[in-house]
C-alpha cells in the first residue's frame, strides 16, 4: 500500500465555479429503430474490420453499421 499524503500546507488558490455542461444521461442514450440485414461481403473487407475492430475495442458489426451512416448522413438528399 502507497504512504498516505496529507496536503495540509498547500495553499488554496481562487475556486472557481463551472457550469454543468454535462448532458442528463437519458440524452446519452443514442438507441435508434435499427432492422437486421443479411448481407454478404468480401472476405477481405470483413478481415479488415475485424482487425481494426479488435484494436479498437469494438464490435466489428459496431465500426460496419457506423461507416455505412457516416455515409447515409454525407450523401442523404433532403
């Protein structure tokens, strides 16, 4: 166990107060109406995200389903 540190003759400098800018958690929730897809994809392309997904400590469907709404959101006609 590490020696406790008492930091009594510190002086305190000025407090300064800061605005909650952190949102409620039921705004933190991002569930949106999803539907399953089977669709079948290169071998390739599957490895790579695997990989990339193990890196990353995600799901490889997570890193999938976000590229292919980062290009629904770039390419979307209102």
């Amino acid at each position: 166990m590490k020696k406790h540190i008492d930091y009594t003759h510190e002086p305190i400098g000025e407090i300064k107060i800061v605005n909650d800018f952190l949102p409620p958690p039921e705004k933190l929730v991002f569930r949106r109406k999803s539907i399953k897809v089977t669709m079948s994809l290169d071998e390739e392309s599957v490895s790579f995200f695997k990989k990339q997904a193990q890196r990353n400590h995600v799901p490889y469907q997570t890193m999938i389903r976000n590229l292919i709404n980062t290009y629904v959101a770039k390419y979307q006609v209102n």
